[in-house]
C-alpha cells in the first residue's frame, strides 16, 4: 500500500508548486488558451486527488494490498461504528489528515462560490436600479470613466460605462460588447471559480499564480471570440482606448463603480491590457512544433488526471 502512497505524494507536491509556477511562466498558453486552461484544469484536480490520495494509502496501508480495496474495508467497518483493530495511532492520523484536507478543499470550494453568487446577485440587482436598460442584458452606468465588465450568471448583466460610449468608435464598442458576452455566454467564472476558491484553501505562491494564469486565459478567450466578430484591429483600438475590461468574477471587496469594473477575481490582476494588445496585432503564422503544442496539453491533462484515478481505481 505504501507504494501507492509515495506516487502520490510525489505528484502532489510537483503539482503544488515547481509545475504551476513553470506553467505560470510559459509562453504558448498565450497561442493555446483553451488547452492551457485544461491543463491548468487538470492539475488542480490531479493536485487535489493526490494530496488527499496519499494520506489515504498510508492510512489504510494494513487493510489490503490496493487503496480501493483497503477503503472499502475501512467503510464497511466504519458503517459499523468501529476502527479497524489493524490500524495503528500513524494510520488513524494519516486518515484524520485526508479528512481535513478533503473537507477543507470541498468545503472552501463551496463557500467560496455561494459568497461569489451572492456578490453577483448584489451586484445584478444594484446596476439594475443604478443604471439605463439598454436591453434585457446590457446597462449603461451614468459614469465619465471608460470601463466595461460582466455579471455573469442566470441573470447576465453587461455593464458599461458612458465614458465607453464617448471614448469608442462603433466597431470598437462591438468588440468590447462581443468580449462581455463570451464572458456571459461561456460561464467564464465557473472556470475561474475553482482557482479563486484553490488560493483560498492553499494560500501559497503558486496558488495565487495559477489563479492570476487562468484569469489571464480566460480574457484571451473572450477576446478570441470578440476577434472572430469584429477582427483584431477594432478591439485591440478599444483595449488601448479604454485600458481593458473587467474578468467574469467581481471582487466582494471592491465597492463603487471603478471597483466593480475593473474587479476580476479574489486575488488575481487582470490580464495586462498590453500583453493582450501585443496578442492581438502579432503575426499569427506558427510552426509545426507550436501548433502540436495545443494537442500535448490537451494529451497531458488527459494523463494527469488518469493517473491519480488509475491509483485509486486499480
């Protein structure tokens, strides 16, 4: 059983820090966003089967020779109210430590989305008083300053600024609006929501980084579909003009307007408004080996999650 617990481990501490702080640090995300948030997906999952994994292969290490089978001994004795006489004090602690872990993930990953649902049905109902209907999802907030951003969920709001209005031309506003409504229409805060609520539970370096890369990924797949409506040149003039929009997460911290419209996560800046203008305007030509890229990343997410499962399902 201990050679369960030792694969485990060892992923689970490649997966906490030395492999998101590379993946944070990497170039092709930017030409393979959607693939790079799978991977980033996968290791959080892969991350979170591991840490909790390994504790539980020790625990159940004098029960049976596999970890499936050795919980399934520990349930059938636990639904008859009683510790196994094979468990020693390091067992019985390694168990109570998979427990925290898994209630700690589970729980703050919960928490955190019904705090984030909670703000955007704070935030939905204030711009709805607060602001002129333009139609069934967009507002327009009375403010000078240009911002643009997205309260995403069963009631998407679209919220804009006149200052937007005033400062873009209509081509422009089109990308900022087709931008939004990726946002609105793919769920992008369901993407990031998992992140936001990772960085709560485990408040490290990498955590944070990995909160900030999909953050990051998500804008540019908003603003992949904003290209594909408008072209890149109209909306890499309004990233300019109006300095970027705001992420499909609000802050609960933030408060006022410029707050809320520049809000993206918990803990994470938004995608830096020059890297994604340098994006957009860059050849888009690449070779053989960037466009196999995409498909390793997909193939790796792929594995990294198999591979906790196999350990545990074998």
């Amino acid at each position: 059983m201990l050679a369960d617990a030792w694969p485990l481990a060892v992923l689970a501490i490649l997966l906490a820090w030395p492999i998101p702080v590379f993946l944070a640090r990497a170039g092709w995300p930017r030409r393979h966003p959607r693939a790079a948030i799978a991977l980033w997906q996968a290791v959080g999952i892969a991350g979170g089967l591991s840490l909790i994994g390994a504790p539980l292969a020790i625990g159940v290490a004098p029960l049976d020779g596999h970890l499936r089978t050795g919980l399934v001994e520990l349930a059938r004795d636990a639904l008859h109210l009683r510790v196994p006489a094979a468990l020693g004090w390091g067992q019985e602690i390694a168990l109570a430590l998979a427990g925290v872990l898994a209630v700690r993930l589970i729980g703050v990953t919960l928490l955190s989305a019904f705090r984030i649902e909670r703000e955007l049905r704070r935030q939905r109902d204030a711009v709805d008083l607060a602001a002129e209907h333009a139609d069934r999802q967009l507002r327009v907030l009375e403010h000078a300053a240009p911002a643009a951003y997205c309260l995403p969920g069963t009631r998407t709001r679209i919220v804009i600024t006149e200052g937007t209005i005033a400062a873009l031309a209509p081509d422009e506003l089109d990308a900022v609006l087709a931008h939004e409504r990726a946002h609105a229409r793919w769920r992008h805060e369901l993407v990031v929501q998992p992140f936001v609520a990772w960085e709560s539970a485990l408040p490290l370096p990498p955590a944070h980084r990995a909160t900030a890369a999909v953050t990051a990924l998500v804008e540019m797949l908003a603003d992949d579909h904003a290209v594909r409506a408008v072209g890149r040149p109209a909306l890499a003039r309004a990233l300019v003009a109006i300095g970027g929009t705001g992420g499909p997460i609000p802050n609960p911290r933030s408060g006022g307007q410029a707050g809320k419209a520049k809000a993206a996560t918990d803990s994470a800046a938004p995608t830096p408004t020059l890297d994604r203008v340098h994006r957009l305007v860059r050849a888009s030509t690449s070779t053989t080996a960037e466009r196999l890229i995409g498909p390793a990343a997909w193939l790796a997410a792929v594995l990294l999650v198999a591979g906790p499962t196999w350990f545990v399902l074998r």
